[in-house]
C-alpha cells in the first residue's frame, strides 16, 4: 500500500482544487448504490436473477477488454504468472458468488438485507487485516467491529433467521478483496481474466436458458437492452473507482464507501421491503458502527495532516511563520 502525498487543508488530494477524483469517487458509489434499480427492471421484463448475472458477466467482457486496451494495459497480461492466474481463479469464483448473491437478493426482494452486507463489509476487513496481515486495530476500532456484529445479530432476530445474505455478501467480497490484494495485478486486467474465467459458463448457462424457452435477451427490445447495460453498469464504476482510489486519501475514500449501501437501503425501502422496530434497531446498531469507523479515519486523517503541517513549518503552531508573499 502506498502511502497517500500530503494533502492541502480540504483534504481533497495534493493539489486541492483538483476536485475530478472526487467526483469519480462519487460518481462510483453512487453507480454501486443505484444499479439496484437496473436488477429490479431487469426482473420485470422477465429475466431471472442468474440470467442477469450471465449477461452482466458477458457483456462486461468487452467493455473491460476495451479499457484495458484504452488505458494501454494488454501487454500485462502475457506477464502474469500461473500463481496469479489461480489466484485469479478464486477471486473470479468469489466474484461470481457475490454477484449472484446480490442480485438474487435484490430480485427476492432483499435489497436492504443486500446493503446490510456492504455496510458491514469495511468492518469486516479491518478485521480481516488485523488476523490475516497484522494490521493493528485501535480500541476505537473494535467497539466498531462490536456494534456491527450486535447489529447483525438482530437483524438475524429480526428476520427469524440467520442473515445469510448479508454475510455471504460480506464474506464474499471481503475474501474476494483479500485475493486481489495479493494477486499482483492491476484492478482492470484482473477483471479482465475473471470474465474471461467466467464467461463459457456464462454462455452456456443462457444457451441452456434459450434452448428451454427461458431466456428473455432477445425477445423484447426492453429486456435486451437491460441485460446488454448491465456491462458497462459493471465496468464503468470500477474504473472511477480505480482513478479515485489512486489520488484520493484513504479517509476520504472510507467516507465515501458508505454511499454505496446507503442508497441501496433507500432502493430497498422506496421498493416497498418491510422495516420491523428490531429491523430498524439492528440498522442503528451498525450505523454507529460505521460512524465509529468513520470517525476514527476522520480524526486519524487530521493527525497526520497536523503532523505533516508541523514537519514542514515548525513554528506553525507557535503563530510565528509569517505568510508568504
């Protein structure tokens, strides 16, 4: 992990007004948070969840072959390794598992349960790295870990059963990123080898569906295009993702991740899924979670921004620097 360059006193990146990250942040967790939507029509128009995820996984192919080529990343991959390449394998299984989870939440009507999972999710990896990379965790950091899995554990009481939707969600995409941390690869050639992975299944899954009258791509104008945009709705946030992730600071990237589950809810809410008194319990539970979480980057991003402010002008805090002219 690199360390990020010091920021101005926005805190938005090295240069300050430059604010083209931010917007791509933001641009990609609020794709990631309405691309709900895009399910829910695609089901109305007749396609069934694991045919979404075959043709989101189809069409995703070309439009990050194309990125790759775009952003002059082809020659990587006739450097990767066997090693990477079986690496590339589980995440593209993982991947596939947190895709159809997902969208067969969302077509089931468990579009709330589904924003559960990503709101714990950053949770969850700071746990991961704590016992899987001896990353150290601050006491502020487990009452966060404390309080989302008190949240899940309502919510499991809440829905009369075990949350699997969630933690599956989250285990998924935890175990995905854990993966791809350790896979030397770039974001965009990885997802790349993983369509590529997935894609005879995928095809063969939606030749089975047509040859047994199932499928919809093709039979109606609306159904074809949904399925056709569900690529580009796949590929494009990654991208933003991959430019912001690299000039943003990790702490304006933590606050921005919660977007993502935040809208889902709503989708999830506006789409008429019921909300019991514990439901909305368990909800506060991980809410303070993750304003526990936030907060700890928050104040641990002002530290560093005061202690780069020190290094550099000494007598800053003693009101001695005059201002240059």
């Amino acid at each position: 992990m690199t360390i990020p360059e010091p920021t101005s006193a926005t805190g938005i990146g090295p240069q300050g007004g430059d604010r083209i990250p931010v917007f791509a942040g933001l641009g990609c967790y609020l794709a990631w948070g309405l691309l709900p939507i895009l399910f829910i029509w695609a089901g109305r128009v007749g396609a069934g969840a694991f045919e979404i995820v075959a043709w989101r996984t189809i069409w995703s192919l070309p439009c990050v072959a194309a990125l790759v080529f775009i952003t002059g990343q082809a020659a990587s991959l006739r450097r990767l390794r066997p090693s990477t390449w079986a690496a590339l394998a589980l995440s593209s299984f993982l991947i596939a598992v947190n895709w159809s989870t997902y969208v067969w939440a969302v077509s089931a009507g468990r579009t709330i349960s589904a924003s559960l999972g990503y709101y714990i999710l950053p949770l969850l990896n700071m746990a991961a790295g704590a016992v899987l990379f001896e990353e150290r965790i601050s006491r502020t950091g487990w009452i966060a870990v404390a309080l989302a899995a008190t949240g899940v554990g309502l919510q499991g009481l809440a829905l009369g059963e075990f949350p699997w939707v969630s933690v599956v969600l989250a285990l998924s995409f935890c175990g995905y990123g854990i993966v791809r941390k350790k896979a030397a690869v770039e974001a965009q050639v990885g997802l790349l080898v993983e369509c590529l992975i997935l894609f005879a299944p995928a095809v063969a899954y939606t030749v089975w569906l047509s040859h047994n009258g199932h499928g919809v791509f093709g039979v109606t104008p609306a159904a074809t295009g949904l399925l056709m945009l569900c690529g580009p709705a796949t590929v494009l946030p990654l991208a933003l993702f991959a430019f912001a992730a690299r000039r943003l600071p990790l702490s304006v990237m933590g606050f921005l991740q919660f977007i993502s589950p935040t809208l889902q809810f709503m989708v999830g809410f506006e789409a008429g899924e019921s909300l019991t008194p514990l439901r909305i319990l368990s909800f506060g539970f991980i809410w303070a979670g993750v304003l526990t979480f936030a907060g700890q980057l928050w104040f641990a991003r002002a530290g560093a921004r005061k202690a780069v402010l020190q290094t550099a002008s000494p007598n800053y805090l003693k009101g001695t620097t005059r201002r240059p002219y």
